[in-house]
C-alpha cells in the first residue's frame, strides 16, 4: 500500500460519492472552504494498493499553543464526523481481508504521522464505523460516542406516533398559531440568534468564522438548506440543515428558539422530518450533545448510532491542554455564579 | 426509583431469565461461586420503581492494597460481560421514558456508591448494550470493546464459504486424521492445557483457580460444556464453551493446543458451531482480544458486537497503579531475561474484565 496527496478534486469527488464513509464533510470543496478559513492547511491523503484508490483520509495540519496539531476534522467547523472513507468494495471483503486492509491504512498513516511528528492527533469517524481497532493498538485513545437518528423510512404515522406525548403536545400548540416556514440560503439571521444564544450560556459560538458558514451555503446551496418558523411576521426558531449522504440528511447548526412559551424547535424537527422525508431521505440524523441536548432530542425518539473520536496527544501538548481545560472550567463557573 | 439489596435467588433468577441483557454470568448460583472463590462479597443490586423490579446490578465488593473496589465482573473470573440487566419493558419504551430509566438507575446506584465510597469502580456491559451516557456524565470514564460473533442462522454452507481459504485448508488437513471430538463437563484436561499456554508466555492464566471453574462446570452441567479433539487418541486441543442465553452460545475458554502443526483449533471452532447451529444457538461468541487473538477470530468472517467497559477512580487508586505499574516494570528491568514483558491476560484471550 501507498500513502499519497491525492491533489486531484475529481477523483476526490468522485471517491467521495461512491464511498460508504463519504459525507458532503468529505468533499474537496467543502475541505477546501475549512482550509481558508481556519488555520488549518488541508492535507488530501489517500491510500492506494496497486493502481486502485483504496481509502481517502482528509487531514489538517496546524498550530495551537505553538504545538503541531493534525485533525480530522479540525475544531470550531461545525464538521461532526470526517476521518477515513473507503472504497465500497472494502466493505463486502470478508473480515479477515477487510481488517488486514484496516491495518495496512493504519500502518500507512502513522509513517506519516511520524514522519510529520505532530503534537496532538484527532480524528473523529462517520457513523456506524465501528472498527477502530487498528488504531486503538497503535496507542490512540478511542472515545465512543453516540448519535441520534430518525428512521425515515416508517411510515409519517409512526414517526409522528414515535414521539412523546410532550412533544406531540407542543408541536400542535405551534400550530395553533399558524407559523410560517421558510427555507433559504441565508444563514445570517440563524447566526444571529445562535450567537446570542450562547452569549447567554457565557461561552463563544463554536465555529471559526460567519463568513465560513456563508460561504459553505453559497458553495453547496442544493446541500444546505435553512429552515425557519415565523409567528406573526417575527422569527422564533432558525435551523440549517444538511444533506450528508444521498439518504442520509442532517439536522445540522443552530435549532435555537427565541420564544420561551412555544415549542418551535420541535415544530423544526417535525416540518424537516416531514420534507426529508418526501425528499427521499432514509434517515435524518439529529446529532448528539450533553445531557440536556439529548433529553430534548430523545423526544423524537430516534435511534442511537455509535462513532469515535480518537486522539493521541504527546506530553508537550498535554500538560497546555490540561492547563487551558481547568482555565475554561474555572471561568465558566465564574460566569454562572455571577448569572445567579 | 429505590436500590436495594435483593437477597431472593428465585426472584433474582427470574429476572435474569427475562431480561435482554441476563447472561449466564448473571445467574445467582454463578455469582455466588465467584463470591465463594474470589475475595469478593456479592452485593445483589435491585432497582425498583415503585414495586415493580426494573434493573439488577451485580456488583462485587473487595479490597486491594488497602483500597476498595467495586467491580462487576472482579478480575480473572472469567467473565467477560455483566453489568446491569434491565426488564424487557425498558428496551421496548420510547428513547425519552427509556433514557429517562437509565438517568435514573444511574442516579440511584450512584447515590448507593456513594456511601461505599470505593476507590475504584468497574463494570463491563453486554454486548450491544452501549448506552452509557448516564454513568459518563456522572464522570464516569468509558472504553468500548469488540466481541467477535458467527451469525448461526446462516446456513453451514454459507457459514463455510465465509471462512478465509487458508482456515477451510487447515480444517480439512486436520479432517485427514481422523480427529475424535468428544464433549464432557470435566475441565480438568483443558485446564492442564490451558494453563500451558500462559506458562510458555510467562505468564499466570487470568483464572481465580481450578476449584472455581470446577465448582461452575459441576453447578452448571447443561450449560457449559468441555470440547476436546484428540488425534490417535492424544489430546490435541480444548474449548470450553457455554450457554450465555437462550439463542447465544459462546466459545468461551480455551483455544490452547499441544498440534502446532495442524489447525486443530480451527477445527474444534467449527465442529463448536455446527453443534451449536444444530441445538438451535442464533449466535456464536467468539469474544474479542488483542491484535494476534483477533487476526485468529476474523478468520472465520465474523460481525463485530460492541460493549463498554465503565470505569471510574479516585486519585489514591490512580496512584497505586501508578506504583504497581513501577513495581512491575522494575521487577521485568531486574530480570533482563530475552523474555518480553509480560502479557496481559487480555492479549492471552481472557476477555476484559481486567484491571486498569
């Protein structure tokens, strides 16, 4: 096996479209889009044996703390899921042939990590790509974690059946004030209510720029798409989502609501439910988070779906790391003290 | 939501029988024989919602080096799963009501803990049961591990072609000798085996002692069951497997054989799988492992299952690993033999339900 740049956008492409693993996070653009604006320079990797392209591995190479970080995906890009896509014919080999071919891309990798001798190395894999073993046994710290996802493919009764009483409740409370849906490319007044939504919670939105989500929706307007509801001429919840796949779409940045009496954000889910839905979508994932987020999205009653994040730091990149984590918590319980 | 103690086999025994996630291992008399053998007390768990039993929580108090642990399964039992077993009612709930149960086991057992106060809690799952988000936002830590499993409901020819060519070569080779299987429940033959293996590694076989696994296979006859393979009449190699549930069978201890030079074991795995496709098992678990165990298991094409090891500890017991961790590696300085330093029990194949 071979471990190369692969600086070609249409075989990229092309791998993305037919692999498994590929997300619209995978394609060249969209990579090419996080690269100018974070501080990041994209290293299109790409693993062959033979003449046949056997697996893309889109990494970023940066700085932080004035230490070598490779990511994949970097932080702060709103890109949930990256790390390695493979050919679909990966998949049908039997375990044995499929593992050995895990192990090879493994080994590949870490020649080149060693070779570049990085700080700090993440990566965090599509849903229902399980296997990181090979990775585990060359020391890297596996995290599981989970998302949830809708299935589309029931029938709009049982989706609608599935969710909790609660929910179905405040979704039909909504619609007694007969709200507006709107879908558009404009994300500007989604940012401007899921700013002001984390100013409150004292903490800085988690993505690098507004102009990098612009230009991510003017780059991909078929993919990316935000919702809104409007009660009586003024916004009360914001949404964008994303198609991921050809049958997978994405619940994706923002669902902030800025009324506190009606449950917008779960009249959102059901509306995008219902056109991904008629759109052919066989799933419509809704992401995971804390405690709190997932008591709200398991209204919906969705499905779990595992992934990892894995990461192997060096102690350089530790103990700064470790110093900034007990920095941000102290702060934040500065902030909450103040608030009470 | 109330935990308590419950100290009724029957009720106990029940439970497990129902429950999604009620293994073998869960059984009372199974628990009690680890009670007996390890240095362990048995703490039956029950959590209630109101009168109705929703969960059961074997833990295993004990005491190390001073320090206290809490542990379900505790070390070298054998026991690759266990953990909590919930009513079949859970499983079939909605996400919110479902993972509100668990917030709420979790908080309960949490406030038991407490007043424990252990060092050291560890607990492993059951296969495909990787909900744990309750205990790791409790500050738990998490590791996911792999079981490997043959999916039995296949026909014996497609499981067949699924193997790699070289394993189905190996089979065939030992098919030429003419290889007498038999089945008993006397573990004796395989522990001599068994333990051979570890010895030329250098290291002690992950097993409280024979007595425990002597007094499990006496107390469960049905279920575990001793295969051997012998080749003009010698013992070639040895498996003990046993029944996790009703439609899972596992291919539990063994994997040791004195024939290097022939797939004897690959042999026994299939001869194990044929017998249990035909006694009616859906799933074949052949557990994980390090690197050179797995390279073995995925030969015989099987689907990964995932479970999680949950685990949390206090800074006193992070520094007598530390301490141990030292001791061990000055111990293999002092030695300077050209053996390698000793491998985990997991490397050997014993399943996790070590100590970390």
């Amino acid at each position: 096996m071979a471990f190369e740049l692969l600086d070609d956008k249409k075989l990229w492409d092309q791998f993305v479209e037919t692999s498994p693993q590929g997300l619209l996070f995978h394609k060249w653009d969209f990579l090419k889009t996080v690269e100018r604006h974070s501080r990041h320079r994209f290293l299109p990797y790409c693993v062959y044996s033979g003449e046949e392209l056997r697996c893309i591995f889109p990494f970023f190479i940066g700085r932080r703390y004035g230490l070598t970080v490779l990511n994949s995906p970097p932080p702060n890009t709103q890109i949930p899921y990256l790390g390695p896509a493979f050919d679909p014919s990966v998949q049908i080999l039997k375990a044995s042939g499929r593992e050995k071919i895990f192990e090879q891309v493994t080994d590949e990798l870490c020649r080149e990590i060693d070779t570049i001798a990085p700080n700090y190395v993440s990566i965090a894999t599509v849903p229902n790509f399980l296997d990181v073993r090979s990775f585990i046994w060359k020391n890297f710290t596996a995290h599981l974690r989970l998302t949830y996802a809708i299935d589309l493919e029931k029938s709009l009764d049982e989706i609608w059946a599935s969710f909790s009483r609660n929910c179905r409740r405040g979704i039909k409370n909504v619609s007694a004030h007969s709200p507006e849906i709107q879908q558009t490319n404009d994300v500007s007044a989604l940012l401007e209510m899921w700013r002001g939504r984390f100013s409150e919670l004292g903490a800085q939105v988690p993505i690098i720029s507004d102009s990098y989500l612009k230009e991510l929706a003017a780059t991909f307007p078929q993919d990316v798409t935000v919702y809104s509801v409007t009660i009586d001429g003024r916004l009360a919840s914001a949404i964008a989502c994303c198609i991921l796949q050809k049958e997978r779409y994405h619940y994706w940045i923002g669902n902030v609501s800025a009324l506190e009496d009606l449950s917008t954000s779960h009249y959102l889910v059901w509306e995008v439910v219902r056109r991904a839905k008629s759109e052919g979508f066989k799933k419509l994932d809704l992401g995971a988070g804390a405690a709190n987020l997932s008591r709200y999205k398991a209204q919906f009653d969705p499905v779990l779906e595992p992934y990892w994040t894995l990461e192997k730091a060096d102690t350089l990149y530790k103990i700064p790391h470790f110093a900034y984590s007990k920095l941000v918590r102290s702060r934040l319980r500065v902030h909450h003290f103040l608030r009470r | 939501m109330a935990v308590e103690l419950l100290d009724d086999k029957k009720r106990w025994d029940q439970f497990v029988e129902t429950s999604p996630q009620g293994l073998l291992f869960h059984k009372w008399d199974f628990l009690k024989i680890v009670e007996r053998h390890s240095k362990y007390q048995f703490l039956p768990y029950g959590v209630y919602s109101g009168d109705e039993l929703r969960c059961i929580f074997p833990f295993f108090f004990g005491r190390k080096y001073g320090l206290t642990a809490l542990k379900s399964p505790p070390r070298n039992t054998q026991i690759w799963y266990l953990g909590p077993a919930f009513d079949p009612s859970v499983g079939a709930r909605r996400a919110s009501a479902r993972e509100k149960i668990y917030d709420q086991v979790t908080e309960e057992l949490c406030r038991e803990i407490d007043k424990i106060a252990p060092n050291f809690v560890h607990f492993s799952t059951v296969p495909n049961f990787i909900d744990v988000r309750s205990f790791i936002w409790k500050n738990f830590t998490e590791n996911s591990e792999f079981a490997y499993v043959i999916d039995l409901e296949r026909s014996l020819d497609e499981i067949w072609a699924s193997f790699t060519r070289r394993c189905r070569q190996k089979i065939k080779r030992v098919r030429a000798y003419s290889p007498e299987i038999q089945q008993t429940n006397d573990v004796s033959t395989l522990l001599d085996l068994w333990r051979g293996g570890f010895t030329e590694r250098g290291v002690q076989a992950p097993l409280i002692s024979d007595s425990y696994l002597k007094e499990l296979a006496a107390t469960f006859p049905q279920d575990i069951t001793v295969y051997t393979l012998s080749i003009d009449g010698r013992l070639a190699a040895a498996e003990a497997c046993c029944a996790l549930q009703k439609e899972r069978y596992c291919s539990w201890i063994g994997g040791a054989s004195t024939r290097k030079d022939l797939g004897v074991n690959e042999y026994l795995d299939w001869e194990v799988m044929k017998r249990a496709k035909s006694e009616g098992f859906k799933k074949l678990d052949l557990g994980g492992g390090a690197a050179n165990v797995s390279a073995y298991k995925a030969k015989f094409d099987p689907a990964l299952e995932l479970y999680c090891v949950v685990e949390k500890k206090d800074t006193l017991w992070k520094i007598g690993l530390r301490v141990r961790q030292l001791l061990r590696w000055r111990a293999n300085g002092a030695s300077s033999s050209s053996r390698a330093r000793p491998a985990s029990a997991e490397a050997a194949g014993a399943g996790a339900n070590g100590e970390t």
